[in-house]
C-alpha cells in the first residue's frame, strides 16, 4: 500500500530522470521496508526546451569562454524561464507545456497512489518556478493562462478527491533546493511579490528552503517580502557560512547533485516521511507553525 507520493522536479537544463537518484537511493536504504510505502517519480525539464538552449549553447561555445558549466546553467535557468513568460497567454506554448508535463506526472499518481495520498515536492532551481507557478495558479479560482485556464482540463469534475490532488491541495511538504525566486521579481515592488499560500485556500502544508550561502543561483526566501516570510517555514543554511572549512571556494554555481545528496536535506526529510508515514493517510495535515526570521520586514 502506498502512503506517501514524493515527487522530485529537476532544475535548468535538466532532462536526466536520473537527476534525484542520490536522494531516492539514500532514502531507500533509510526507511528500509517502509521504502515500499513510498511512490517516488521525477519531473523532468521539457526536452523540447532544454533541446533549444543546448543549440545555443553550442554555437555560444564557437568563441573562447571560460566556466562553461555555470554558464550554461545560467543559460539554461534565464532562457528556459523567459521562455515561459514570453508567451504565458499563449494555449500550448512554453508556459502551457511546463504546467501540463507537471499535471500529467500527478494524474499518473493519482492513479498509481490514490488521489488522497499526501504528496512530498522536492524541486531545484528552476524547477522552484515551475512548481510556484502551477501552485498559484492552481490555488486561484480563475485565471486567464496555464494549465488552470478555464477551470482546467475537462474530464475532472470540480471539487472532487481527483482536482483536489491535481491542484495540489494534499501537499504536505515542499522542499525547495538552492530556488532562484529572488531573480524573478526582486524589480517588483515589495507588496508585488506575492508566494504561494502554505494555509489557507484549502492548503496545508510545511515549505522548506534549503540554500548553499556561497552558491549565486540559491537564496534564501523568508526575506523576499511579508507574504514569502509568512509561506516559508524555515530558511536552511546547507553549510554554515562561518564554517570556513567548506566555503572556501568563494562565489560559485553548486552543481544539482550536491542539493540532491544533502545530508541536512535527507535528514529532514526522513524526519518527516516518518511523521506521515506514523500519521497515514492525512494529506495536506502538516503543521504550519513557522520559525521567525531574524531581520525585521
């Protein structure tokens, strides 16, 4: 019997479905029989993308240039994004497609795990935007883009167990891994910078941030503005700043490899599989009491 659905989605230029296997493995070896209790899968980036960045980048690397991997990450996470947004009202475009790919690995889960499993998200650099995106959407009644335009697919019928899990509202926890968020609306306006609720529209779950202090592309996201400081349970320090031991590499692009085989992220979440694995079946139950954070908003 499945209790838990745990779901990883794959930063930039991602479309390796192998990308969270250091986690998946850690966790099997963890939870030993209580690792088939769990229904695990991926969500990778759209190859039909990543394929357009991956020609850029070659014809980009005809002339002389250095750090060639955080480049083409940094490649990869602005165009893939401004992909997305160049054509949001667009039906079937970029923005469009990212959602679907995401809403048809629920539907899969829906049927393989029940559509009243509580659902674990983990998700890495750009793919913090993309589960951001379809979670705002999808908690609004109405919009006039994405996936949840007019109402969502058909063949869902509204309010049932079935929309309720493809929007999402049996999320327990969300992990995010080294998110970029700040990089997409730092221009705005501070009352412009709205998250994700975490308690409310029928939402119930604890939001986890996990970022490296030297890595350029993971911020922490209490601080970004009231409503993010209110959504975000705790900011996580994956190394201590002050631990001059491991920062002494300075500024830098940390590989995706080394948020997925975190120790502190696979410690915190064993911590609370096991709490819903002790609780069953209680989608969307976990608690909301958040930490505080030091600076003042």
């Amino acid at each position: 019997m499945v209790d838990i659905v745990v779901l990883a989605a794959a930063g930039a230029g991602t479309a390796n479905r192998e990308f969270a296997e250091p986690l998946f493995s850690a966790l099997k070896v963890a939870l030993g029989d209580d690792w088939s209790r769990l229904y695990c899968d991926t969500l990778p980036a759209l190859e039909s993308l990543t394929g357009n960045v991956d020609r850029v980048f070659q014809s980009m690397c005809k002339g002389e240039m250095d750090y060639l991997r955080a480049r083409k990450f940094l490649l990869s996470g602005i165009a893939l994004g401004a992909a997305q947004l160049g054509d949001l009202q667009q039906r079937d475009g970029a923005y469009e497609r990212v959602q679907g790919a995401i809403y048809r690995v629920l539907q899969k889960a829906a049927v393989e795990a029940g559509e009243r499993t509580p659902v674990v998200l983990l998700s890495h650099s750009l793919g913090c935007i993309n589960l951001s995106n379809y979670l705002w959407d999808a908690q609004r009644s109405s919009v006039s883009h994405g996936i949840w335009r007019d109402g969502g697919p058909g063949g869902v019928r509204k309010g049932s167990a079935r929309e309720r899990f493809l929007r999402l509202k049996t999320l327990s926890y969300w992990y995010t891994l080294g998110a970029n968020n700040p990089l997409w609306c730092a221009g705005r306006a501070r009352e412009q910078i709205q998250a994700v609720t975490a308690d409310s529209r029928g939402y119930r779950f604890r939001w986890k941030n996990f970022y490296h202090p030297d890595d350029l592309f993971g911020w922490p996201l209490k601080p970004l503005s009231p409503t993010y400081n209110h959504a975000v349970f705790k900011d996580y320090e994956t190394r201590p700043l002050d631990d001059h031991q491991v920062n002494v590499s300075g500024p830098q692009v940390l590989p995706p490899e080394d948020y997925w085989s975190n120790g502190m992220v696979l410690e915190q979440l064993l911590e609370d599989l096991h709490a819903l694995l002790k609780n069953g079946h209680q989608g969307g139950s976990a608690p909301v009491q958040r930490s505080q954070r030091t600076l003042a908003v």
